[in-house]
C-alpha cells in the first residue's frame, strides 16, 4: 500500500474510533475530560517538534510573530470548542449527530474557500452544496430535538481548517502552540474545578487514570499521521479518504450504540452522502 495512504488511513481510522474511546470516560465529567486532553497533549507535542527540524524551525518562526500568535489564539478557541463538543456528543449518545457535523465538513469548507479565498465552485461542487444543504436541513427538522451539537461540531472544525488554511505555520507546530495559549487558562480552570467539583483523576481507579493521561496521545497522534500522509497524496485523495472517519463515527452510533435514527433523518443522510459522492466526482474530474 502507498505510504501516504496508509498514515492518512491510519490517522482517519483513529479519528473513526474516537467515540468508542471517549465513551470509556463516560463516568468523568466532559470538562474535565477536555482539560486532560488539551493538558497532555502538551508534553507530546514538545516532543515531536523539538524531535523534527522542519517543525522546530516552524514553531520558532510562528511564536516570534504577533500577528500569527493571534489568530493561532482564536484557531485554539475554535478546537478546543471542537473538542469539548466531540466530548460531549459521546457523553450524551449522540456520536450519530455528531458524524453529521463531520460528514457537512468538506462542504462548509468548500463555502468558506469560496467566500474567503474566492476559490473557484464548479457546478457539480454547486449541486454537491444543494444536496448536503437539503440534507443537513432536512436531518435538522426532521428530528424531535435541534441537532446543535452536530451544527456546532461541523461549524468549528470547518471553520478550524479554513483559518489554518491562512496561516503560514503547519499543523503539528500550530497545535502545539495553540495548546501553549491555552495553558494558562486551563490551569485556571482546573483550579477553579478543583474547588467546585470532585475531580475523577486519582480518585476513581486506575484505568480512568490512564485513559485521562492517554488523552494527549490520542488526540496528536492521529494529527501527526495525517500531517505526515497528506505531504505524499494530492489533496484529491485526502479529501475522499476523510469520508472514512464520520461514516465510522456514524456506525459506531448507530450500530454499536444503538442510537435511534428515525426514516426522515436517514434520507437527510443519505442527500448529504449523495452531496458528498458529487463533490468526490467533481475532485477526481478536476484532477
């Protein structure tokens, strides 16, 4: 198999499994699992950037401009809003709302190059935006309840990826000093959570220990593979390959987890898998 493949895929297939990791820490409060991952992805990303020149060399570059350290503050506020709401989704059952909000993701980027980057739509792209615009509002009022943590899911991590898209410094580096922006208030907060609320670390078991500390892990480790594969395939083939992790996302709920979709919500689904499949075809025509 082609090595940017396989770290793509690998990177895509642990972004798939995320519920069933997160669904571990059910029994932890999601803000306090947030904390964690943010906390010790720290350590992991000072050492694969102090352990990788191109990325060093980034990051000393991104952190002496003020300009870049700005909107790298903002892109931290967008993630981390991204995290807590992928938290939160598992905590609530909900990994089938929030795989609507991953499988609306290429679409609302593709919008946001069009508006901020007068990037180019082509007709079929215009019919995949149609299809997955119906689709997603279709799924929306459809429901019994608003699928606010899907839209929210979708909307920040859409709006992450079209404000790095603007931004000189790369995504391992970039992470790693949105994290470091972060540190101060989480420190902040943890303290704040310390005195109002039992915290679950050290004081339910050890498997809860690990898994908390594992957080950092699990969220840069998928990041780096994908930084990594996305150097060695057209964006083409990146593109089409993301499809994989919402769609896991989406067994994983509906399957495993047995959360309900009623008819109207599945043909809401199935417009937007339909938008999807004409934005793919209009990747590889354009290719």
């Amino acid at each position: 198999m082609n090595k940017g493949i396989l770290l793509v895929l690998s990177g895509y297939l642990m972004w798939g499994a995320f519920p069933l990791y997160w669904a571990l820490l059910n029994h932890v409060n999601p803000s306090e699992v947030l904390v964690h991952r943010i906390l010790w992805s720290v350590p992991v990303l000072f050492i694969l950037v102090y352990f990788k020149p191109s990325w060093l060399a980034n990051f000393k570059s991104s952190i002496s401009s003020k300009k870049e350290l700005l909107f790298l503050f903002l892109t931290a506020i967008l993630i981390t809003i991204n995290w807590g709401a992928y938290i939160l989704a598992v905590n609530l059952e909900r990994v089938v709302e929030a795989s609507m909000g991953y499988f609306l993701s290429p679409v609302i980027s593709m919008l946001g190059g069009y508006i901020f980057f007068h990037e180019r739509i082509s007709k079929l792209k215009q019919w995949a935006v149609f299809f997955a615009t119906i689709g997603a509002l279709y799924y929306v009022f459809s429901g019994d309840s608003f699928p606010w943590l899907g839209l929210l899911i979708g909307l920040t991590f859409s709006s992450y990826g079209v404000a790095r898209k603007a931004m000189v410094t790369s995504a391992v580096p970039g992470l790693y000093i949105e994290t470091l922006l972060l540190l101060p208030f989480i420190l902040i907060f943890s303290l704040w959570f310390y005195v109002n609320y039992d915290l679950a670390i050290f004081n339910v078991n050890l498997s809860t220990d690990i898994l908390l500390i594992l957080a950092g892990i699990v969220t840069v480790i998928p990041l780096a593979l994908f930084t990594a594969g996305t150097k060695l395939l057209p964006m083409t083939t990146v593109g089409i390959l993301f499809l994989i992790t919402p769609s896991l996302q989406f067994l994983v709920g509906y399957v495993l987890y047995d959360e309900s979709v009623n008819f109207n919500q599945l043909l809401g689904f199935m417009a937007v898998w339909i938008g999807l499949i004409v934005y793919c075809y209009a990747l590889i025509k354009e290719k």
